[in-house]
C-alpha cells in the first residue's frame, strides 16, 4: 500500500497510525533537524511536537492535496517554529530595502555602507545562521522569479495594507495544501485567497510579492526571519 493511502487509512485506524508512526520516526526527526539545525531524541521537546504536528497532518490530509510525505513535511516545520519561536532571542528589525541590497551584493554593486546596513547583529553567535536563512530566502524567492528589490517596490506603506497582507501570508501559512499548491505552481491563488482571507483581490495583486515573501517567512524554514515577518504588523517591515 501507497504511503498516500496508508496515511488515509491512519486517520480512520488507530492501529494503522501507530505503525505509520514507528516507521516514519526517522522522516519526523529529520524534519526536526532541518528545521531546528540539530539531531534529536525521542525525548526531545522539538521531537514531541514534531510527532504532535504528524497527527495533525495525518488528521488533515486528503489525498488530492498530493504528496502525503510533502504535507505532512509543511504541518511539521509550521508547528515546529511556532515552537521556536517563544525560546528564540530578541533581534533587531530588518527593511526589506536591507534585503534588496543582497541582490546589489550579489550583482557587484553594494558600497561599504550599505554592507554594513545588511550586517545585521543582534548578537555575533546569530550573525552566520542569519545570512543562510537571506541566501535561502533569495532562492525560494528566485523560484517565483523574484528578487528582494521586486518585494520592496511593491511593499505596502499603509499600516492598514500591511495588516491586510499579514493576513493573506497568515492564510497561506495555516494551510499547507494551499501553501503547497503555491509553491509548485508559483502562482497566488487569488480567488480562494480572497475567500478565506476576506482580502481584497486589488490588495492580492498589487502587493503578491510582498505577500509571497512573507509567507515563505513564516513557511517554519527561517528561524530568525519569522520575527521579521510578525513584525510586519508593527510596520517594522518596509
């Protein structure tokens, strides 16, 4: 039987979850460990709530969603950085005009100054983990062809549009079909968007990169960058 279909049955039978269960332990560890950067144990809280959060996905799959593995890959880093996050330090805020310099960066045309604006240290321990999770965010944005200097031309300056687009990149977050469906199509779902967000589709279009960009923020694959996210709602991201 197909992992799609195994995980079908899991939802209905408790004996057929407890085996999906021990043989996926690995699948789930690793899922911990690419999110948390670490190896851990069956006695790990991360560990815990990874388990929690393959439940959850075995309870919510449908099979039209695709992927089982996938799924349940998206629910895990979800809760897993809500987790984190309560035991994650304080950092300063970062633009995304900061971002945009990395594609300057990137091309040769970054000076000293602006250099020192991207350099950001809330404290030097957090400096490296901190510029991966740019460079990866660069890339996941390179997949929708979008670079930091597109999401920040179409940023939204009113307190009222950023909450909206927070929203929008919340709905996507919280729904791991709709995310999944996102990323493999690298298109917004403005209907549905709009249906379960009750944002604007004039908001949707106008703002998508923006909005792209903070859902994958808050996808659970950036640690550090998930604050700057939240901190949208204090206009703190421009």
């Amino acid at each position: 039987m197909k992992i799609n279909e195994r995980a079908a049955r899991a939802n209905a039978d408790d004996e057929a979850f407890e085996e999906l269960l021990a043989e996926y332990r690995p699948f789930i560890a690793s899922c911990v460990y690419k999110t948390a950067g670490r190896h851990t144990d069956m006695h790990d809280d991360a560990m815990s709530v990874a388990i929690i959060a393959f439940e959850e996905a075995v309870r919510r799959y449908k099979p039209e969603s695709g992927s089982f593995l996938s799924f349940a890959g998206t629910v895990i880093r979800c809760r897993l950085i809500d987790h984190m996050r309560a035991d994650r330090p304080k950092m300063r805020v970062v633009s995304l005009e900061s971002l945009a310099r990395e594609d300057e960066v990137k091309d040769g045309r970054q000076d000293r100054v602006g250099h020192e604006r991207l350099s950001i240290k809330p404290q030097s321990r957090f400096d490296d983990p901190l510029k991966l999770e740019i460079e990866q965010l660069a890339g996941a944005l390179g997949a929708y062809g979008l670079k930091f200097a597109d999401v920040a031309r179409c940023s939204p300056r009113a307190r009222k549009t950023k909450a909206a687009c927070r929203k929008a990149a919340r709905a996507i977050h919280d729904d791991p079909a709709l995310f999944a469906g996102l990323r493999s199509t690298g298109r917004l779902p403005v209907a549905e968007l709009e249906k379960i967000s009750s944002v604007s589709r004039k908001t949707l279009a106008r703002h998508r990169s923006y909005i792209v960009c903070l859902a994958e923020m808050l996808s659970g694959e950036y640690v550090y960058l998930a604050g700057y996210a939240e901190s949208a709602e204090e206009g703190e991201i421009r």
